[in-house]
C-alpha cells in the first residue's frame, strides 16, 4: 500500500517535544531550532510548520540504515543534557557525565566507521552522481 508522509511539525510542538526530552532551555531552544535549519536539515514556512529538505531526508534515512538512532532521535542529547544538569546542580561528577558522553559518542563513531558505505548508499539515492538516476533528479 501507499505511506503517507508524517504531518508537519510545527515549532510549538517541536519545542514541545524538546521540552519533553529534556533538551535546550529557554535561552537556548531557539538557537538548538535555528542551528538545523542554518545546517539545511530543514526549512520553516510562514505558518512556523517544518519541512526536511533533501539533505535532511537523506541523512535520517542513511542513519536509520546503519543503525545510528542516537544522531538523531533525542534520547541522548536528552540524557546527555539531563546529566549536564546534575552537574550544574552537584548531583554528579563532571569527569563521569563526560566519560558517559564520550563513550556513547565512541560507540557510534565506531559504528559509523563500520558502516558508513550505507550512509553513501542512501545518501546517493538523494544527490545522485554524475548523471545517475535516485530520488531526486539526475
């Protein structure tokens, strides 16, 4: 059967769900928001409503194909950021919150080292090269 595309994401429930997994603050979500779209990841219309442009589509898709949820779904940078807190309020260790990261970190970047012909794959289908056929031209 046909899928449909998921409905727009409009910045108030973006926000939302940022506030949900603890990332950004309110000093910092609009930066957090305005980095992604500097990044070309996604545009915003007039309505304040998100759409990924092709880069954004085809970096998501290369992601979820060599099994590297963490770049980016929001658990990590949530739990990242929680644990930054506990810091800032003394409830952890600085060296033991940046050892958590590093280590999180590592085990991606190994992975995508393993992996990262999948990325070239899926990001072809997208920006195909030197006259190739894929998604979105050639």
């Amino acid at each position: 059967g046909n899928t449909q595309p998921p409905p727009r994401l409009f910045e108030r429930d973006l926000i939302a769900q940022m506030e949900r997994h603890g990332i950004g603050t309110d000093a910092t979500v609009a930066e957090h928001i305005q980095k992604q779209l500097d990044r070309g990841y996604a545009e915003k219309d007039a309505a304040m409503a998100f759409q990924p442009t092709v880069l954004g589509e085809a970096l998501i898709t290369g992601y979820r194909s060599m099994g590297l949820d963490d770049l980016w779904k929001p658990n990590l940078r949530g739990r990242i950021e929680q644990q930054i807190n506990a810091v800032a309020e003394g409830r952890a260790q600085k060296d033991q919150v940046l050892a958590n990261a590093i280590d999180a970190f590592k085990d991606d970047f190994i992975l995508a080292q393993q992996r990262g012909i999948a990325l070239e794959n899926e990001i072809s289908n997208f920006f195909p090269r030197n006259g190739q056929g894929g998604a979105f031209g050639g």
